[in-house]
C-alpha cells in the first residue's frame, strides 16, 4: 500500500476510535473532566475546554465537550460552529471521496465515523432550525437523506418538524410524524 493510503487509513482509524473515546492524552481527559465539573462556573470551565481543543486539533472528544457546553449554555451560535468545525474534521477523517456515493447501510449503522457525520449533519440542522435558518437546516437534511436513505440515525423526523413550521401548522395539531424513515416528505 502507498504511504499516503496508509497513512489515511490510520488517520481514519484514529478518528473512529476518537469518536468512542480512544486515543485522548490523560491530560486533555483530564481537562475536559474538570471542566465537567466546573460547569455551573462557565468562566473557568470554557478556558479549560479550550484549552483541550487546543492540545487535540483533530480530535473528536474536546470538540464533543465544547459542543455540548455551548449547546447547554444555549449559545446556539456558537454551538452551530463547533458543529461545522466537526463537520469538517469528519470529513477530513473520511476522505476526500466520502460522500460521492451514500455510505453501505452497514456503515451507517456500525461504523463510529460515519455515525459522527451523519449525526453531526442532524445536530447542525436542528440548530439552523433553532437559529430560524430553515433554508440550510433543509440542505443539511437532504444531504442527511442522500447519505442515510434508511434513515438510521432519525433524520426523517427532523424534515417532518421543518415541514410543519413551514406549512404553518399550528401547535398541538396531530403529527403524522413517521415512526422511522423518510416517507414521502419532500426536501
């Protein structure tokens, strides 16, 4: 195999383990555990997430952490950027084909890396959908639904609340949400 197909092959690799949780120094572990437990203290805990970001670039765990702190301060903004910024590291990790063809149906099922991606496509949605972009919270979802056609990773149901607030349908009016899949809601 040539050095740069071996060399993807173990930056893939990595990020899939990342993505579980693998591969963390003890020291950026350390950082975004504390900063867990400083989390009712934002102006000491976002340094220490930063300062994890900082000390791991390409990997998934300090981006997650970051993500959710932003998330569950309700700084959605800031939320959706971390989200594109783990966008772009996934897709870096995946390769520069990934995409071309929708991934194997075991691969959105099994395979930690494409699970990231496609859930991170859905997280961002959700957020231009929390933003009031729906216009890009509907990109995000038809490319969900080109990559994930089987809809494992629950995409369908975030088109359905698009669709509903786009055709004005008012609160407590009764859903016809799909139990799993992509129906016939158009993107």
């Amino acid at each position: 195999m040539h050095a740069d197909g071996l060399r993807f092959a173990n930056d893939l690799a990595a990020f899939a383990d990342g993505v579980i949780g693998a591969g963390l120094s003890p020291q950026v572990e350390a950082l975004i555990k504390e900063a867990g437990r400083l989390h009712h203290l934002p102006q000491q805990a976002l340094p220490l997430l930063e300062q994890a970001r900082a000390a791991a670039p390409r990997h998934p765990a300090p981006l997650i952490a970051l993500y959710r702190y932003y998330f569950y301060s309700h700084d959605l903004a800031l939320a959706r950027a971390t989200g594109e910024n783990a966008l772009a590291i996934a897709l870096t990790a995946l390769g520069p084909n990934f995409g071309d063809q929708p991934p194997s149906h075991e691969a959105t099922r099994t395979d930690p890396a494409v699970r990231f991606y496609l859930f991170t496509l859905k997280g961002l949605a959700y957020l231009n959908m929390r933003l009031d972009d729906m216009a890009e919270a509907r990109l995000l979802l038809s490319e969900l639904r080109r990559l994930d056609p089987q809809d494992h990773v629950s995409g369908a149901l975030l088109l359905q609340v698009l669709n509903r607030h786009e055709n004005g349908l008012p609160e407590g009016a009764p859903a016809g949400y799909p139990v799993r899949g992509w129906g016939s809601a158009g993107t």
